[in-house]
C-alpha cells in the first residue's frame, strides 16, 4: 500500500507501532498502521496543511487517537463506497427510505 506523505510516516513510524500496541493491549489487533495512518491524514489533519504540521503536534494527534474512531470511520467509508456503487435513482431511495412524495398544486 502506497501511504500519503511516506517520509511523514517513516518518521513517526516507532510511534504508531507504539500506539497499535496499546490497541493490542484493548484486543484491537486488526488495525494496522496503515489504517492509523489514513485515519489521521483523512480525518485528524484534513483541513491541515500537513508538511507544514510540526513534529510533536503529529505525535500528538497519533497518540490521541482512539481505537473506537477508527472503527467508526472506516464503518462510514465503507458504507459511502457501497452507496456510491448502489446507483439508486431517487425513486428508489425514496421508496428505500419509506418517504412519500410530496403533492404540490
């Protein structure tokens, strides 16, 4: 897997094996540092600037990281890949989401 900002991430790289090990310590041992990785550029630093993120404010954030926001996330990104692959029309997702059609005169 190609990781975005990899000399980032080679940097920090003790530090998010420090922090899957605590996961393991909670038995969340199918996070990967891949996927902590992801989740902190796609969400924890996204409206951010990252090559111009200090040191110490990235090990911050990883370390503040929670094993309970990472599921959640990847639940939601899953979730929008299988809708965007669904193609519903709106007559379908109406009829889906049980709305009825609104009658206008």
């Amino acid at each position: 897997m190609v990781v975005p900002y990899e000399s980032l991430y080679r940097k920090v790289q003790i530090v998010l094996q420090s922090k899957l090990e605590e996961f393991q310590l909670y038995e969340y041992d199918a996070i990967t540092s891949e996927q902590l990785w992801m989740y902190c550029v796609e969400k924890k630093w996204r409206k951010q600037v990252i090559e111009e993120l200090p040191l110490h404010v990235v090990v911050s954030a990883i370390f503040s990281v929670k094993p309970s926001e990472i599921l959640n996330y990847a639940q939601v990104k899953d979730l929008q890949s299988i809708n965007g692959m669904m193609e519903l029309s709106t007559e379908e997702l109406e009829e889906l989401l049980g709305t009825e059609k609104k009658i206008t005169l």
